[in-house]
C-alpha cells in the first residue's frame, strides 16, 4: 500500500506530479529514462543516509540551504532536469524527512512509466507488473528471496533478471530492478501492485473520453485522435459515448482537462449572457 501522506505532503506531492506531467509532456523518452534512472539512486542515497535525509528535510532549515546542499553534493552526478527536480523537491515543505524519500521514489517511477507512455508500452507494462505481483503472491519465498535487504542487492537483482529479464518489456525490467535495489524491506508483490495501479493511472492520462451526440466515423475517430495526440505530444486513444441531448459538437475529456464544444453547451453559455 502506498505511504498515507499528511496535509503539507500532499500539496508538495501533487505540485511535484504536476511539474513532472509537464516535462514529461515535451521531453523524449531518453530524457525521462535518465531522469528516472537518476531520482533511484538519489533515492537509495537518502534511505541510506539518514542524516542527510533530515537535513534535505528539516523545515527549520532555510530554503537556500537546503537547495544548496543538493548543489553541492549531487551537482557532478546528476543530469541538468534531475538536479531541478531535486531542488524542487527539497524546497518544498515536507510532514517527515520520509515523504520527501517517497516523493523522490515516487517522481522517479512515474519517469520510468512516461517512458512507456511515450513509446506505446504502458498497456503491457501495467499487465506485466500486475502479472508478476501474482507471481510472488503465489510463491512468497520467491518474494522474500528479493526483498531480503540482508542479502547483497546485486544477487537480489541477478535473480530478479533470471525471472523477467528478457521476458517483459525494458520500463517493467527497470521498475523492478530499481524496487529491489531499494533497501526500504518491502514485500515485491506489494511493490508491484502499487507500480501497476501508478501504470493504470499514467495511462487514463492517454485516454481521451468523447461524448457525442452522433457516431463518428473510422476517418473521424482518425483525424481527432492524430490531433489530440499533437496536442498533448504522447499517444491519445478514444473512448467514445453517445448523447443526443449534445445536439451537436463535442465533448472532450483528457484526465482532470474538458474541452466542451458541444451545441447544448454553446447555447446554455448563450442564455446565461441574456439579459434577466
């Protein structure tokens, strides 16, 4: 189960997902696999390292020092776009030095999972992560054998490539080796079902639900897919609905974003603007 979060948390977490969407957005899947594969091992370094975790957390230090210690130690080690989110991520203000850890962890996994949303693999990603957490559920001491942290990490993922590797998509494989090179003692299976329930969600960013009061045809369907997909740069499909009481036009939902073009709305829009 993911980690509960408090009020001061929340608000930093949902402004660090907002910044990663809109990178994600424009970026190329390089970029963002770099950026995944960095925010880990900034990960492992503050579960590691205790002290520091406080101090990157301490809400009595100033912003500035803060940041500037990240500078400092990270500078040299990490690319351009991670160093940013890493001082975005410390200035905020955090409930526990362990939410800013989580933060961290959970802005490199959605990294990873942009990855696959750019190169059409989060379907399969989703059912794989989802596959291999009833894997373990059904043999726990395979399960305990990877999320062993007394054991060496490097034999914890040499097993974990004798089970996937080759056997499951590039973002799947990463995900998972990055879960079991973490030292936080945590069950895989549990591990893997939060990663396909983050891959569910990333992937009704990509679902675009249109009502309309007619059916669209195939070249209709085409021409509004190509131009969502151009709008929003990574691959849109359609779920479409019919509603007569439209009138006409359409009505577009993108994650949290609407784009109303229907008729009854033009006309609702319409009366309201009348004089009383």
């Amino acid at each position: 189960m993911a980690a509960v979060l408090a009020a001061a948390s929340r608000e930093a977490m949902a402004s660090a997902d907002a910044r990663l969407d809109a990178y994600a957005d424009s970026a190329q899947a390089a970029d963002l696999q770099r950026l995944g594969d960095e925010l880990f091992a900034v990960t492992r370094l503050l579960v590691e390292q205790r002290a520091l975790r406080r101090l990157l957390a301490d809400p009595s230090s100033p912003e500035a020092a803060r940041t500037g210690l990240v500078e400092r130690l990270l500078a040299q080690q990490l690319g351009a776009p991670t160093l940013d989110v890493a001082k975005q991520l410390v200035a905020a203000r955090w409930s526990r030095p362990g939410d800013l850890v989580s933060a961290f962890e959970s802005i490199a996994r959605q990294a990873l999972l942009a990855v696959a949303e750019k190169d059409g693999s989060l379907d399969d990603v989703e059912d794989e992560l989802f596959r291999f957490g009833r894997v373990l559920d059904r043999e726990p001491q395979l399960g305990s054998l990877l999320s062993d942290t007394t054991n060496p990490a490097e034999g914890r993922v040499a097993l974990l490539d004798r089970l996937v590797g080759g056997k499951a998509s590039p973002v799947t494989v990463a995900l998972l080796r990055h879960s079991v090179q973490l030292p936080r003692s945590r069950h895989l299976d549990v591990v893997s079902e939060e990663l396909a329930e983050l891959a569910a969600g990333r992937r009704e960013r990509s679902v675009a639900r249109v009502t309309s009061p007619v059916a669209l045809s195939p070249e209709q369907e085409q021409k509004l897919t190509d131009s969502l997909t151009r709008l929003y740069a990574r691959p849109i499909s359609l779920q479409v609905e019919l509603d007569p009481r439209l009138l006409g036009g359409l009505v577009v939902q993108v994650g949290g974003e609407v784009i109303d073009g229907s008729v009854a709305s033009k006309l609702a829009a319409a009366r309201r603007s009348l004089p009383s």
